[in-house]
C-alpha cells in the first residue's frame, strides 16, 4: 500500500489497495464484492478528500 502510494498515488492507490486485498481473501469473498470495494474506495477518496475537503492528493513519483 505505501510503496503504490509513493508510486502512483494516492487516488489510485487505494482502491487497488481494496482490489487486490478481496481478491487474496476470495475464500470468505468473491470478485463482485472486490470490484465493488475498489469502486466505493475509489469513490470515497477522490469524493470526500479531494472535492469535500478540498485536499490536495498525493499524485504518485510516476504521475507528477
């Protein structure tokens, strides 16, 4: 999570983050729920810290 946070950011960062972790637990979860948690995080992120707060995200060595 930091290492993909330092290299792409933060915005895309965390909902691979939530992907590839519901993907590793698909013996209690399937790939639905992990598609939609990456959506949702994704969502939740850029929706609440970028346009609610009005923060500045991290964007990453590669995007900046």
């Amino acid at each position: 999570m930091i290492l993909g946070i330092l290299l792409i950011g933060f915005a895309p960062a965390i909902p691979l983050f939530f992907f590839v972790y519901f993907l590793i637990q698909k013996s209690h979860r399937n790939w639905k729920l992990a598609v939609g948690a990456a959506v949702a995080m994704g969502i939740l992120t850029s929706g609440v810290f970028a346009r609610v707060l009005d923060l500045h995200l991290y964007s990453g060595v590669l995007f900046s």
